[in-house]
C-alpha cells in the first residue's frame, strides 16, 4: 500500500509537470533549417539502370520504366553510361558513373526463385548501399515491379507505386464494365456482366474492387467482386458512386432519387449512413487523407470541386472527377476541367489555392487516379502530337513527363495497391 | 504540509515520493533536450549552382488568378508550361559557373529555373539504429533484410528538404519586390507551427531580414499559406517523425534568376 502510494504519487507530481509543460522543443533535427530560396524547382538526380541482358533483361527494363515513371530521377539512356560491358555480379565502377554525372546506380538480376536488386549511391563507396530481392513466384513481371518498390522505398523514403492495380470502366458493345490491371496493362480481371452500365470503380477493404451497376435500366446498386455481389445500403434510390477512405475503413456514397442527389458518409460496411450537406446535385465523393472529402455539385458558372464543402475548382469551368494526391506538393486535389472541345487536369490545395495545370497540348485529359504514393497521377487521354488514345501517367511535381501506360481508353479510373 | 495531507502519507514517503518525481522529471527533460535542431544551411548561389535538370511546379506566373494575392480572371486557365528563356545577366557581377551541364539546360518557370544543390548526398545528422526502412516495407513475398545505413536517411532528408524548399517558394512572392542589390543579401528565419494535419499553425519570426518590404511580404504570406490551409508534402513514410511539430525555415534568395 505504502509502495502504491509513493508511485501514485509520483506520476501524478510527473503528469502535473508534464502538463504545464511548455511545447516540445523542435524535434526536427534531421531537417535542420530548410532553406527557402525561392525556388519551386526539385533537382532531379541522375539514376543508371545497368543494362543485363538474357534472363535478366526483362527484370532490368521493368526497373528502369518504373524509375523512369517515377519522375524522382532522371533516368538516363543506355549511351549516356559508361561504356560496357555489364554483368550482374561484376563490381560496380562508381568512378566511372560519377563522372557521367549519375547519383544513383541501381541493378536487378535473377536466379532461379528470387529477382533481386543492388543500388549504389556514387560517392558513397563502391558496395551497393541497398540489398533487396523479391521471390518470383509465380509472375516474375509483378516481382520486378515489387523489387522496384522496394529500391525505390529504400531511396527515397516513400514506397513506391508500381506493384499495384488500376479498375476503370470500358466501354462494351451493350453498357460499361468495370475491369482492373496492373499498372502494365496485363493481368486484366473483367467484373460484374458486360450488357450491364457500371460506373465509380474503386478499391474498397481487402483491395476488393466496389461499382455501381445498373441492368436494364434498373435503379443503380453498390457491388463488390467480379461477381458483382451486392451490398444493401438502404437508401431508397439510384447509387451513383462510391468511395472509400484511405484506410479503407468508411464509405461515402452519392445516391439520386426523385431528380435530386445526396451524399451519404458511414462505415465501410455500409452502416451508420448519415446524410452531408451540399450544394445541389453532389456527385463523386472522394474520401482523401486527414477525413477530408471531396465531390463534386452545381455551382456558379456549372459543375464545380469542393472540398469539405469548399469551392476548389475555378470559377466557370465544368469540374468533375477530382481525387486526392497526397504528393511532395502537399495535399492537393487534381480535377478534370472542361477547356474547349477537351478536357485538362489541374491541381489545387485543398482550399483551392495554387492553382496549377498538368496536361495541355496532349489531347483531351480526364479521370485522373492518384498513385497509392501521390507522387503520380494516371489518367485517360486521347493523346495528341502521334500519341494514341490510352491510359497515360504523369509525376505531380514534374507533369510535362508524360509516360503510357497501356492503350486502354475508358473513364472512372482508381489506383491502389 | 502537513496540514493539507491526510495522515495516511507519513511525512518520508512524501519525501521519497518528490524525489522518484524529480527524478523522473529529470529525465524527461533531458530526452527533451536531447533534440536541439541543427542549422543545416544549402549554399545556393549563382556561383555553384549546377543547372542540372529541375522539375518545376507550374505556377504560371503571368496569370494574377493563379498568384498568392493576384486578381482573378473568370474563364481562363493557366498556361500549364512557359519554355525557358535563355536569361541574361544583368550587371555582369557573376560568370557562367564552370559546373553546368551543358548537356541539359534547366528547365524553368516563373519563379522556378534554381539549379537547387538541395539534391546533394551529403549525410545529415541522424540517428542509424532507428532507420526504419526495414520496418515499412510492405508485404511482398521474399524479403531479405536490407542494408540501408544512414546515408539513405540523409537522402531521403535531403529530398524532403527540397520538397519543403519548393512548397514553400512557391508561395513566397517576393520576386520583383525588392532591387537584387539589395535582396540577395536578405535573410530572414522563421520558426513554423506545424499542426497535427500538416498545416501551418502559427509561425513567429524569429530574426527579420531587417527590411521592410521583405519582411512585410513575408508576414503577408505566412498569414496567407496559414488562412488557407494548405497542407505540406508528407515526410518520407519511412520517416514519418522528420517533419515534427515545428519547422525552421531560413527565407532568402541567392539566386538572382528566381528571385529578380
């Protein structure tokens, strides 16, 4: 008892002082003091993939389009290395990559069950600063794309996006379906039945894909799997889209009824739906990070963005399909806007500030999906300048490095791991 | 004292009691003060700036809707891109540096066009056994164990560090505000509330510049990044505690293509 006391006793006297406290000092040692110079400029580094050939080669091309997709790197061509010839378990001459100005050397080789991967950061010895490998398994494509993560979490601090998966819809001769790929365009899983409409493809618990669908003309259900199994929401009405928070834990739904739409916000099981005030006609919401939530409504001059029930999107321009990017440019929501016959993407802060524009002279661009890391935005666009119609991908902090990704042009697009 | 504890506490175990809270308040005072930050200063300047390629945030600067303060102009977008035009220097007080790649010209916009330095490898303080790459990297099947060391921390930092430079200049309109004479001389330090979503809190000054115009301009943005709720590039999620809940910021402009 006497024991209990003492310590009670202390802890309280420790809270006592905790409290009172004055606010902890800077904890920011690694940061220093971050010079502001004016600049809105990122230096990219020079990144090497050392080219392999025979088996290896598939493995090393993978690793290098990612990187180069990754727009955290220039990436440089095969000539601009030093000269050859490479093999994958020779030392590394980092001199001689040093003084073709590269930063980073990353190389992937494979036996027989692993792929693995060596980075060297030039200057910093002539070891390979990262070691990771990945089994095979049964997709050696998906195990580069995984190594690829790896190196590039190990690099930069951020895992990267590229073993991962996007669901879209397509047109088909009678409706819309939903279907999801890799990030390659391969592996593509069909949902749900193709004389079917289905619209808001998204990614919901367990990275199971969730849409809505309509059959013959039928009210609007919310659905799940390639089955299209359905989950009741108990909302009288048509559900027209559907999203989940980051974690994946709730739900937000935009039901239609009696020509007048509403957002609903609840638990990922669908429960404990309550209603969120709008403007009229809210569509696509969008659960993003920090609870925030972004959707679209009528607004002066047509269709706007708001977040959090805030305008984000400029003034007399049709806005639709926003998402948010959580990117080395902060939060920031990024929107279709209609310009002319086309459409462009744009990115704001979530108050609406700091307007900036990805796309322009590449044809008409819409329905852009964030990457799970929000370093990149995926989007349809029907190309210009040769470019064909497809999916494209292009970094948020670097947009004029525009890369393909597959030819599948369709809208309602999603990306998760 | 006595008087106002019960009986029930005899006057040593109070004693013993004050003294196991001192000294674990102790303690707790010097983890606390463990932390001091550490000036790291980036020397950017004309000088060694090496113009390798920039990524550049479009902030189209001919556009007064799109600028912190600008007036807005109902039915137009920015222009996503501005090529860069060769810039010439004005004064003739500095030469060409002798690093440029001359292989690949920056790219630049608006505000942007710094050969930042702040890509450099150079390790930063940090604490290796705490490097948590190992710990965030996912589920995917075959693992080995990595062999991150402290460099790699010092590069993620040093990345993020960019990302904050960036973030913050953009929004930073002092260009055109103050002769280049004069401002490349400027300096001014600021200490950041960063809130628990990643927004400005508050900020104090805490060393102005000493002149009016640029630290008038300064408060005027502050007060505007913190009114609008912006929130900051997320730290590194294999480092998730750099960012912390101040930040310290140093303002100037050595570059006088940015900043002019």
């Amino acid at each position: 008892m006497r024991v209990i006391s003492i310590l009670s006793f202390s802890c309280a006297a420790v809270f006592a002082v905790d409290a009172s406290a004055q606010p902890k000092p800077p904890p920011d040692t690694e940061l220093g003091t971050v010079e502001v110079t004016g600049s809105a400029g990122v230096a990219l580094p020079k990144l090497a993939v050392i080219p392999l050939g025979g088996d290896d080669a598939e493995s090393s091309a993978i690793l290098k389009k990612d990187l180069d997709r990754l727009g955290v790197w220039d990436v440089v061509d095969d000539a601009a290395m030093p000269a050859g010839p490479f093999s994958k378990d020779d030392p590394v001459d980092t001199k001689a990559f040093k003084a073709k100005g590269i930063s980073v050397v990353v190389r992937a080789k494979k036996d027989a069950t692993d792929v693995a991967g060596d980075a060297w950061l030039i200057g910093k010895g002539d070891d390979p600063i990262v070691k990771h490998s990945v089994q095979l398994g049964k997709d050696p494509r998906r195990a580069a794309h995984a190594l690829g993560d790896k190196l590039v979490s190990a690099l930069t601090g951020y895992f990267g996006p590229f073993d991962s998966h996007l669901a879209f819809t397509l047109r088909t001769a009678k409706g819309r379906q939903v279907f999801s790929s890799d990030i390659d365009g391969l592996d593509k899983v069909a949902y749900g039945n193709a004389d079917d409409t289905a619209l808001s493809p998204t990614f919901g618990p367990k990275g199971e894909v969730w849409f809505t669908v309509s059959k013959s003309y039928d009210p609007f259900k919310l659905v799940h799997g390639t089955a299209a199994t359905e989950l009741s929401l108990g909302k009288p009405g048509s559900v027209l889209s559907v999203s989940f928070s980051p974690d994946r834990t709730k739900l937000a739904v935009a039901v239609m009824k009696d020509e007048a739409s509403r957002i609903y916000r609840g638990n990922a099981d669908g429960t404990e739906l309550a209603p969120v005030e709008t403007p009229a006609l809210p569509n696509r919401p969008v659960l993003g990070p920090l609870g925030k939530m972004a959707y679209v409504a009528s607004g002066s001059g047509g269709q706007r963005v708001y977040v959090d029930g805030h305008t984000v999107s400029p003034a007399g321009f049709h806005a639709s399909a926003p998402t948010f990017c959580d990117s080395p440019n902060g939060l920031i929501v990024v929107f279709t806007v209609g310009v002319g016959s086309g459409a462009d993407l744009v990115a704001t802060d979530t108050s609406g500030g700091n307007l900036r524009r990805l796309t322009q002279g590449h044809g008409s661009n819409a329905y852009p999906a964030c990457s799970p890391d929000g370093r990149l935005v995926a989007f349809f666009s029907t190309g210009a300048g040769g470019k064909a119609p497809g999916m494209y991908v292009l970094p948020v902090s670097n947009p004029t490095r525009i890369r393909k990704l597959s030819g599948e042009y369709g809208d309602s697009l999603a990306w998760a791991r | 004292m006595s008087s106002w504890f019960p009986r029930v506490y005899p006057r040593s175990d109070v004693a013993i009691a004050v003294g196991v809270a001192i000294v674990v308040q102790g303690a707790f005072i010097a983890l606390l003060a463990r932390g001091e930050p550490k000036e790291v200063l980036v020397d950017l300047s004309d000088d060694n700036a090496k113009p390798v390629s920039v990524a550049i945030t479009p902030v189209p600067d001919d556009l007064p809707m799109l600028k912190l303060g600008g007036k807005k102009q109902p039915g137009k977008l920015p222009d996503m891109w501005l090529k860069p035009k060769a810039s010439q220097k004005k004064g003739g007080d500095s030469t060409p540096s002798t690093k440029a790649d001359t292989e690949k010209a920056p790219e630049t916009h608006g505000d942007a066009g710094v050969a930042s330095d702040a890509q450099s490898l150079d390790p930063v303080a940090g604490d290796a056994s705490t490097d948590p790459v190992a710990q965030n990297e996912g589920s995917a099947a075959g693992s080995k164990t990595g062999t991150e060391t402290d460099p790699l921390k010092a590069h993620a930092v040093d990345q993020y560090r960019a990302q904050l430079d960036a973030w913050f200049s953009a929004r930073f309109n002092i260009r055109g505000k103050v002769p280049w004479d004069k401002l490349k001389d400027l300096r001014a330090t600021v200490v950041i509330d960063i809130t628990a979503d990643r927004k400005v809190g508050g900020y104090d000054v805490v060393k102005g510049s000493g002149d009016d115009t640029f630290d008038d301009q300064l408060y005027r943005d502050l007060a505007k990044v913190q009114v609008s709720g912006a929130v900051l590039p997320p730290p590194p999620e294999s480092y998730p505690d750099i960012l912390g809940t101040k930040l310290r910021l140093s303002f100037r402009c050595s570059v006088r293509a940015a900043c002019e």
